[in-house]
C-alpha cells in the first residue's frame, strides 16, 4: 500500500513500534474477562509483573489485578518486529 502510494507520488511515511513487549495496567480492559481467548499466548508467558519481573501465575495474577500495577506484556513475535523495522529504498 505504502509503496503504491509513492509510486504515485503521494510522500508518505509510517512508524513501528520496535520492540517485542509493551507495558500497561493490570487492571485495563484488555484483561477484562474471557482475555486469555483472545489472545494465543498464556499468562505466564506474556505476562511479567513490572516491579520484580516475575511471570504471573492464575494466583498472581488475580491478586495483582486486584491492586494494580503494571504488567510488561510479551506478546510481539520477534520476526513481526523485524519485518516492521525492516527498511526499504
């Protein structure tokens, strides 16, 4: 699409996010009920309490959630990011 567009000499330019985690709260929607279906990862695999590190169990997670705080998620396939950063002339 990008590519289209130059050739028909729209400038266009994009960003990437570049890195294979993000972070957010604990107790945002997207662990709202039914979150581990949407996504093909488990808890414990993306998710990383932000302040130890630590990968979060069903107990964890649920007492976590009900303080608050912030969780690294790991959820970006490594090849995803390398193509995104991938750099064309």
């Amino acid at each position: 699409m990008i590519e289209e567009a130059r050739r028909r000499g729209v400038d266009v330019t994009t960003e990437a996010y570049p890195y294979t985690a993000g972070m957010t709260d604990l107790g945002s929607a997207i662990f709202d009920e039914g979150w581990q279906g949407r996504r093909a990862a488990s808890r414990s695999t993306i998710c990383k309490w932000a302040a130890t590190g630590e990968r979060l169990t069903a107990e964890s997670f649920a007492r976590y959630r009900k303080q608050g705080g912030y969780v690294a998620i790991h959820s970006i396939p490594e090849e995803v990011v390398r193509l995104a950063m991938r750099t064309r002339s």
